[in-house]
C-alpha cells in the first residue's frame, strides 16, 4: 500500500509514524506542521525527518510561518496546493490526516 499521511502539528511525536505500514510512505506537512522542515531543538533536526519517507511541506503554510525555502532540510521538497493534489492523486493510494 502507498500511504500520504498529512500533518499538522508540530508536537507529533513519531509514535503514530512508527505504527503505519506502508510499502511507500509519503509525510505531507501542512499548517504548524511545516516546522519539522525546518526547526532545530538543540541542534537537531526534527526526528520526523529522520522517516523512511517523502517528505513535502506547503510553500504557502511556510511563508504564512515565515519559514524560508532557503531554511527548509534538504530531505523536504517545498510544494505547492497544486503539487499536493498532484501528489494525493497519483502518488498514493490511501491518504490519512496526523
């Protein structure tokens, strides 16, 4: 199963993330979300990054947090609300929301 997994906290903790099955995994951040791309506690970078996964943030919850392109993790690819559609589509097969 191809599974787009949606979230919008930034207090996610991996648990969740920990639990799901997929055969491909993609992590789609929206609203506060978007800090994990970017975000550094003592030094490190978001432990939800550290997924086996494809992890895309939306460009305009980004700029609407202040968050630069420029400041984003290299692991992350900055989309837009087209991209995200594009990627429900025809990326995945099922699609939750964290």
């Amino acid at each position: 199963m191809k599974l787009g997994v949606f979230v919008s906290d930034f207090k996610l903790t991996t648990d969740t993330l920990d639990r799901l099955k997929a055969d491909k995994l993609g992590i789609i951040l929206v609203m506060n979300g978007v800090y994990h791309a970017a975000v550094k506690e003592s030094g490190k970078s978001s432990a939800l990054l550290d997924k086996t996964a494809n992890l895309y943030a939306l460009s305009e919850d980004m700029q609407t947090r202040g968050i630069k392109d420029s400041d984003v993790d290299k692991r992350v690819k900055v989309v837009n609300y087209g991209d995200i559609v594009d990627i429900m589509f025809n990326e995945y097969d099922k699609i939750a929301w964290l």
